[in-house]
C-alpha cells in the first residue's frame, strides 16, 4: 500500500474519533506538525509507532498499514463505539479531577479559617495576658489580612481554564468556579467578622492601652459583629454579587436570578423598616441625653432663705442622728458617720453686697451641688443636689439610655429573624413545588 493511503488513512481515522492533530500527537508524544506530514504524505509513521496508532483507533495493524478495515460496515460500528468509550473514559478522568481540585481547595480554604481563628486567639492573649488592646486589635487584623490573602490566592489557583475548542465541561467548570468564589465571599465574611469583634478594644475608653475584661469584650464584641454582618450582608446583597456575576466570577441560573430578586426585594423592605424603628429609637436617645437628667435628677429649690435653712439643718439633723448612706457611680456604698457637734460645717448666703443673709449648718459629702440664683440680689430661689438623689437619678438616667440601645439591637435582631424565616419558608415552598 502507498504511504499516500496510510496518511489519509490516519486522517479519516483521526477525524472520526473528534481528535485535532495535536490532540494525537500528543497521544504519540510527537508534535501535530509530524502529525501533519504523515496525513500529507510527507512521510510515514514509524514502525514502532505503528501498535500505538493501531490502538488508539480500535484497529489492528495489519488494517492500518493496509489503509482500509478489513469489514467497511464494522468500521462505523467500531468507530462509534471508539468514540463512546473515548468520551466516557475523558469524562470519568475530568469528573476525577474536578473532585481532586474541590477537595484540595476545601482542605486550603481551612487552612484560611485556622489562620482567622489563631489571630483571634493571640488578640485574647494580647488584651488579657499584656493588656495592650491596640497590640491585640493590630495582630488579629494581620492575621485577618493574611488568612485573605491567603484564601485569594487558593481561589485563583483553583481556576480551571476551560477549552475554547470544546465546550463540552463548560458549564461544569463554571459551576466549580461559582462554589470556589461562594466560598472566597464566606472566609471574607469571617476576617471581617474577627476584625469587627476586636474593633471594641481599640474604641471604648481606655481599651487600646489597658484592654478590656471579658465582661466588657463579649457583649460589645458580640454588638459589633452582629452590626458588622448585617452591613457586609446587605453589601454583598445589593452590590457585590451584582459586579461578580458582570464579571463572570458567579455564574447564576436564569431561576436563580429571580429567587435573588425576590430575596432582594424582601431584604430591602425589612431593612427599610428596620431602619425606620433604630431611626426613631436614635432620636429618642438624642432626645433623652439632653434633658434626661433634668428629668431624672431630684432637685430641692427653696424661694427664701428661711426654708432653705430649715431643710439644710433637718438634712444635717437626720445625718448626725442616724448617719447617711448612699450608692456612688461606680456602684460602692458610701457611709457618712456623725462625728458629733464639733464637726460641725458651716454655710452662708450672701447678697450682691457680700453680707451673709443666711447661715446654717450642714455636712458637705451629702451634697452633690448647692447653687443659688447669681442674678438675683438674694440668690434666690436656692437649688439643692443631695449625692443621694444625684446618683439615683443618674442610674435611672443609664438604665433608660441602656434600655433603648438594647431596643435597637433588638430591633435589628428580629428584623433579621424574620427575614431568615420568611427565607426558609421561601426555599421549602419552592422545594415542594419542584
């Protein structure tokens, strides 16, 4: 048989079983330039090579060196049956390494957690064992930093470049490419999460140079996160997945798009109301920080210095009789002991002139302030602050402040909870219907 036979042989034989000429060189371990000239009849395949190409085509070598089958009705039957077994084989070895490929990047993905859990860890040891809560806050954004850092770089490498000849694994890889960016987003979710927990230690009082006690650290860390994730959640929501799926990196179906829609929809509105309540609770507090403590705080105010000098003295009497207790702002009981006539403290009201219009006897720790009218010729009417009364109206003062701060937390944790539970119902609606 001529050489001119065996290379249209070759590509007949080639093209029936869907392969481009590099695609069988490299089968061969030869270039598709020598896969060329054999099909030019520039040259032959040699010898040794013969069994190989033989194999390859489910044909014997004495059908090859031949140029011809020895049964042309079989040849379709074995070429389509070549082809069957030749695309099952590629998508069991494509199936395999799409699970290598999930698996190694699962594994690398918690090696990014271990190293966002570490940085929270040395923040602990920074803040409790040191007392540095600005040291604290530095190490667990750097190990935040770098776990991110980390988790871009095994998304990328995770990448699969698909084959602009055949596209027969596309939607596969665009799949895997989706969950691996699904997943980059979550870690992304936790670094900020870490960041935000830490954020207290360097923004309360005295935290960055003293650090914070775990009573202080949890509650307000805790706050903190949960604002945090709502943000990052509503962001992610609203605007990043949008620029994801524009730059291809999230690949949605066309049902998935309109559930997202929907969920949209729904998330705006919760947050639009919930919004709308932590806004009038703000005002509220806005409101109560500038005239709470005139409301709270009991004042004693006197029109003449006769009655001024009559519960002054009264107030003095009740003390060195029964002596006098209170709680302070920092929750430590305060015991005011008689110490007798001798003790005795003296007080005065003067007039514009100077001359003392009134005179009387108390003791200055019971007050917390005692101030009379500067405009008036007898600075009269005379106000009176007992510590008593001024810390009692201060821990009423907080308590409502506190009330309406947990009022916001909690409004923000129920508008979530019921976005959650309209979601379940949602998905489990729409997966009966499937």
């Amino acid at each position: 048989m001529e050489k001119k036979t065996i290379g249209k042989f070759i590509a007949a034989l080639r093209k029936a079983n869907g392969m481009t000429q590099k695609e069988f060189g490299e089968k061969l371990f030869v270039s598709d330039k020598t896969v060329s000239r054999w099909e030019c009849d520039e040259c032959a395949p040699d010898l040794s090579l013969i069994p190989a190409i033989a194999e390859i085509f489910g044909i014997t070598s004495d059908e090859l060196l031949r140029g011809e089958r020895n049964n042309p009705a079989r040849e379709t039957e074995s070429a389509e049956e070549t082809d069957k077994n030749r695309k099952a084989k590629s998508d069991r070895q494509f199936r395999l390494m799409l699970d290598r490929k999930r698996r190694k990047y699962q594994n690398f993905s918690l090696i990014s957690v271990g190293i966002t859990v570490f940085g929270l860890l040395a923040a602990m040891v920074a803040n409790l064992g040191f007392s540095k809560g600005l040291i604290a806050f530095c190490l667990s954004a750097a190990f935040g930093v770098a776990s991110e850092i980390c988790q871009i770089c095994f998304t990328v490498n995770a990448q699969i470049l698909p084959d602009e000849d055949d596209d027969t694994y596309t939607e596969r890889i665009k799949a895997f490419h989706t969950q691996t960016v699904k997943t980059a987003v979550r870690i992304t979710f936790v670094n900020l999460l870490l960041l935000a927990f830490c954020l207290p230690l360097v923004t309360l009082i005295n935290g960055a140079n003293y650090g914070l006690t775990f009573d202080t650290w949890i509650p307000y860390g805790t706050v903190f996160s949960a604002v945090a994730l709502a943000v990052c959640y509503s962001l992610y929501t609203f605007f990043i997945r949008k620029i994801l799926c524009e730059k291809g990196l999230l690949v949605l179906a066309e049902q998935q798009r309109a559930e997202i829609k929907r969920d949209n929809k729904l998330l705006f509105q919760t947050i639009a109301v919930s919004a709308a309540v932590a806004l009038v609770l703000g005002v509220c507090i806005v409101v109560w920080n500038v005239v709470g403590l005139r409301i709270t705080i009991k004042k004693h105010t006197f029109d003449n210095g006769a009655d001024f000098k009559a519960f002054m003295e009264s107030e003095y009497d009740r003390w060195a009789e029964e002596g006098y207790s209170y709680v302070d702002q920092y929750g430590d009981i305060i015991v005011n002991v008689p110490i007798g006539e001798s003790g005795k403290t003296y007080g005065y009201i003067k007039n514009a002139e100077g001359e003392i219009i009134c005179e009387y006897y108390y003791n200055p720790d019971l007050y917390k302030e005692i101030r009379g009218t500067a405009s008036a010729d007898d600075r009269m009417p005379v106000t009176v602050i007992r510590k008593d009364d001024y810390y009692q109206g201060m821990l009423t003062f907080r308590t409502v402040e506190t009330a309406l701060y947990v009022c916001i937390v909690m409004d923000f944790v129920v508008a979530a909870g019921i976005y959650l539970f309209k979601m379940i119902g949602r998905k489990k609606k729409a997966a009966s219907a499937r």
